[in-house]
C-alpha cells in the first residue's frame, strides 16, 4: 500500500536569506513556482528570497510572501518526485499555502490573498507602535507551563490573550508592554522555566488586531474559498475544516484568535491512527519549528515529522 502524506507549513518567523535557492536551482517546477509568483506579486520573489537581509525579510508585507512563495515553490519540486499530500496543515501563515494545496485557493487567489495579509498586518502593526511610542503591543513565549496554565493567567490580566498554542509546554501569549510584564511575573511565579518576549512587529492573534482583521475582511470579500479536496486542518477550531464558506471566516478571525496548534496535532494524529496506513509528515517550508513541535509529541515515538527544505533533503525522500 503506498504511503500518504501530511503537509505541515510553517509561519512567519520561519524566514531566512537565501532560503530554497538550492531548491529552485534543482528542481525546474520550484524556480517557475518563484517566477510565476513574480508576476502575480509584480515583484521579484527570488530577488526577495536570495538577496534581502533579515530585517527586509521580518516585515510582515516580505515574510509572508516570502515563506508562501518557499512552500509552494518545494510542494512543485514534491510533487516532480510524486509526492502530493493527503491532509494538510499550517501554523498561522503557513494556513495559506495549506489552502491552496488543499484547493480551497486558486495559485493566483492565495497570492494576491496572502499580498493583501501581509500588507494589512504591516500597516496596523506600525500603526500601533506609532500610537504606543516605543511601547508597542507584543507576543511572549512562555516556556514550562502547561497550555490551559497560560491561557488562565492571561484571561485574570487585562489585555493579555493566550495567542499559540504550540505544545504542552510552551504557549505564547499576546498583549500590551504592561500586560505582557505582568503575564511573564505571573508565569514566572507559576513555575514557568522561561519567559521570552518575541521580536514580532505586534500582538498577532489576539483580540488587539482586529483592525487588521476588519481590513483584511474587506479585503478578501470577493474571493472564492472552494470546499477542499483533501483532509485539512483549521487554526481557528483546531479540528478538520470541511467548508470553504467556513475557511473563508475562519481566515478572518485568524487574526484575532490563537493558533490551536495541539488541538490539530492530535486531530491529525487520531486520522493517521484511524487510516491504519502508512503515513508520512513534511515540514515544506524553511525552518523546521514545526518539526521540533512533533517531536515534542507522544506521536513522535510512532512517526516523525520531517523538515523538507533543501534539494539535498528532497532528493532523499522516496514517494
């Protein structure tokens, strides 16, 4: 029986110069992938990828083209190889690549969708640090703690919101410079083993970007989300996302609800073990932090999350 495969991309922060550049050079469906988005961006993506420093790759209106675009790009070359997925899921912005490989977002669709997210989100975010003079909203990693442990001491403080839920043991809360010093003394005297202010350009996925999401609702209002025609997995109820009219809302509240990431681990899990088939996981993006976020699963023991990010680690997999 062949193999099938999950798809797990990853989001903004994944970013690095010079990423898939290997990729692009080996695989001929990766490098028109990249020019193809170029002409949709009306930019040149592999300029973007290849040539920018960190800090042009951090802003929200570069990243997340930039990571969108390394996806896509590694899905062709995936695919030259016959490997297509079956399910498919992604960690904030990786959510859109997984829409498109999923068929709920035409090629041109998630582009242009995904232009408009980024510039949204840019704008907002210096709005609010223009307003809070240096003081700017922000996100914390909070390390050691149990999720439902984090999301307690950020519903007792105001204007702090649990945003990630990216493990057992690390969840990252959203909020005000004030609000986010009291979560992490709080946190701290909870037994948390660390806490990490983020160096993120605002409170993403919380309740203080909501003009991001009313302009990104505009934004998208005349865009078809199709039902997708594999399993995928939605951030927002952290359970499989059957409806493009619901993947469509969801993508809006997105922006201001966390990321139930453990919730669609174990929705993911509990499909592999229903199947009974054999399964592969993909990290096909840059990074591999949503491989080490398996890894940290009791799921890890049975099937590891692989990162798929290099011509070298493409060339080793076998469809």
């Amino acid at each position: 029986m062949a193999a099938k495969y999950a798809f797990l991309f990853p989001g903004q922060g994944a970013q690095t110069p010079g990423m898939i550049k290997d990729v692009a050079e080996a695989f001929p469906a990766a490098k028109k992938v990249l020019d193809d988005i170029s002409q949709i961006a009306g930019t040149d993506v592999p300029k973007l990828l290849w040539d920018s420093d960190a800090e042009t790759l951090s802003r929200s209106d570069n990243s997340q083209l930039a990571i969108t675009a390394a996806s896509l790009a590694i899905c062709a070359a995936l695919k030259e190889k016959g490997i297509v997925p079956t399910a498919a899921m992604g960690f904030s912005l990786g959510e859109f690549p997984a829409l498109h490989i999923a068929g709920v977002l035409s090629f041109e669709d998630v582009i242009k969708v995904v232009l408009d997210r980024g510039r949204i989100m840019q704008a907002v975010c210096e709005k609010i640090a223009a307003e809070n003079e240096g003081h700017a909203p922000g996100m914390s990693a909070i390390l050691g703690l149990p999720p439902e442990k984090v999301a307690e001491i950020a519903a007792s403080i105001p204007d702090a919101y649990a945003a990630n839920l990216n493990s057992s043991v690390q969840t990252v809360i959203s909020g005000t410079e004030a609000a986010l010093e009291k979560a992490e003394a709080a946190a701290k005297e909870a037994g948390a083993r660390r806490a990490v202010r983020l160096k993120v350009a605002g409170p993403f996925h919380s309740p203080l970007m909501q003009r991001a999401a009313d302009e990104f609702e505009k934004a998208i209002a005349g865009v078809t989300f199709n039902n997708p025609t594999i399993k995928l997995f939605s951030n927002v109820t952290g359970k499989e996302e059957a409806s493009g009219e619901n993947a469509k809302k969801s993508a809006v509240l997105h922006l201001t609800h966390p990321v139930r990431w453990t919730d669609e681990e174990d929705v993911l899990a509990a499909l592999i073990k229903a199947d009974g088939g054999e399964w592969k996981l993909y990290e096909p993006g840059p990074g591999q932090v949503l491989s080490g976020l398996w890894a940290k699963t009791a799921y890890a023991e049975s099937l590891k999350c692989v990162p798929v990010n290099s011509a070298e680690a493409i060339n080793g997999l076998q469809a």
